[in-house]
C-alpha cells in the first residue's frame, strides 16, 4: 500500500485506498488516507469493502445491489480488515457477505449482489430540470464568499482538497435556519482520472453517494450536520446499481427525505448522468440527534 503515501492527489490517495492487499483468501486490509478527521468516512468503508466482494467474484459479473450497516465508528489510524464470505455463486447471480474489522470488533456489515450482463425491459424515472453546474458556484467562490464567518467544523470540510467536487443547486441551508423542504439537487464529479475499470468505477460511485445525503433530512428542521448541538451518524446504507457509469462528466445526485422519526433520518437518491440517463438509486438512514448536554 505504499502506492497511498505517494499518491499526489485526493483521486490518486482514493483510488490506492481502494487498492486493498490480500492477506489470504476472502480476506483483504485496506488503509485510510489521513484527511483529519476523528472516525474513517463511510463512503470510503462502503467502497473498500465492495473491492473486496469484487474481487471474489468472476470478472463477467457486476455490482447490481448492496445492502450495509455501520456498527462502529472506523479508527483511521489502523488498517481494516475486510472479510469475505461466498454465500453463492449461481447460474446468473453471485452473492457476497462482507465483514469490516477493528480492533477484534465488526464496524461495518454489507451484502452485495452480482450480475452477468443481460437484456431485458428498461424504463426510468426522469431527471428533474436543474441550473447547469457551469451557472452555479463553484468550491472556490464558495469557500472566498462563505467560509470566513463559518462555523469551525464548515470551514475544515469545505477547505480540504477532496476527490469529489460538489455543487449544490441552493446554498439556503448555508444562510439561513429557516426551516426547509426536505430535498436537495447536488451536481457531483470526480477531480481525477478513474480507472476505465468496471470495478473502480462502481466503487468510487458507492463512495461519493455516501456524501451529503444525511442533509436533506435536517432541512424541515433548520438544522445541518454541521451543527455542534447535533450527533449525526450514517446508519444503514443501500445502494442499486442500474447502469455502468463513466465519471466523465457531471452527475446530478437528487435527494428526499420522506421521514425523520426516532432520532432518526431517511433519505433517498438517485444519481443521473447529464444527458438523463438513471444510474443509480440509493437508501440510507442516519441518526439525527441533539446531544445530551444541550
């Protein structure tokens, strides 16, 4: 894993992390990139340990579906150990449990399931009309307009160089706590070259759409996850693969939160390319807490 302390942008850190070493059969270490942070990014778990599914499975088969939990806070500052179990392995479809590790305790659980490619029935929702990304803010006039007066924990996401570029279609959430309707449209794309590999290119997806998704469940509530009176955790997190994707352009990431309940949030996404084409949809729910001692 050498190849990670070398690497000279996030994409090529990101693209190492997802590199995991073989230590035996079914079972694979992967590293995470020290970016600051007290707990590893879930985006980087969910990606890590659909490598290690991937890489147990025949090269004619694909992502189509993942299912995960996180149990644990990840330690960043010691490997993970991914273990892979082969529930089955059918005519059509393959079937993998995976198991991340630390310290001797399980942090993360997913299922995932693989395809060979066939034909079928296609239809699709359509993509919601958007302002371009070219006619929104970019990171730069963000961070020289808004990160002056922002809170601590605003200022050190948005100031970090990060593999994935985001520009939300309202920056509301950012001015005001007023209370807001429960979704929001995100253009994202990669800073970097990802590998023409099915694989890569499927893990860096799982990996990006674990970013911003908790927002839109705070909207209704005049509240962001940068929010030092708030505790706010992804908990589960699912994910259907509809289409191969190329990261040559913009995607839209459109989200909705229908409920929040429970201390908990739910939001749905779904990620389209610019031309319209459904790529991806995604769940996830995440704990959305006031801390006791507020």
């Amino acid at each position: 894993m050498s190849r990670q302390a070398e690497s000279s942008s996030p994409m090529e850190q990101l693209i190492a992390t997802l590199d995991l070493e073989k230590l035996e059969e079914n079972l694979y270490r992967g590293l995470s990139p020290d970016v600051g942070w007290q707990r590893v990014f879930g985006g980087q778990v969910i990606a890590q340990a659909l490598m290690a599914a991937q890489r147990t499975v025949q090269v004619d088969r694909f992502v189509h579906s993942l299912h995960a939990y996180f149990m644990r806070p990840g330690d960043p500052s010691v490997p993970i150990l991914y273990q892979v179990e082969r529930i089955r392995d059918g005519s059509s479809f393959t079937t993998r449990r995976v198991v991340a590790i630390q310290h001797g305790k399980a942090i993360f659980s997913m299922s995932a399931s693989f395809q060979i490619e066939e034909g079928g029935y296609e239809h699709q929702i359509d993509m919601p009309s958007v302002t371009q990304p070219e006619d929104l803010m970019g990171e730069k006039e963000f961070k020289a307009l808004f990160l002056e007066h922002a809170p601590e924990a605003v200022r050190r996401y948005w100031n970090r160089e990060r593999p994935i570029e985001v520009r939300p279609t309202s920056l509301l959430h950012y001015l005001t706590r007023d209370k807001l309707e429960p979704r929001q449209d995100i253009w994202v794309r990669t800073v970097g070259e990802v590998p023409a590999d099915r694989h890569y290119q499927a893990a860096v997806l799982a990996y990006l759409s674990d970013m911003t998704l908790l927002d839109a469940s705070l909207y209704p509530h005049g509240t962001s996850i940068f929010d030092p009176a708030l505790q706010a955790a992804s908990l589960d997190h699912a994910m259907w693969f509809h289409r191969p994707v190329t990261f040559d352009d913009w995607l839209l990431y459109t989200q909705d939160s229908p409920s929040a309940s429970g201390a908990r949030g739910m939001t749905r996404g779904s990620l389209y390319t610019r031309s319209g084409a459904l790529i991806a949809s995604v769940a996830q729910e995440g704990l959305i807490r006031k801390k006791a001692n507020e």
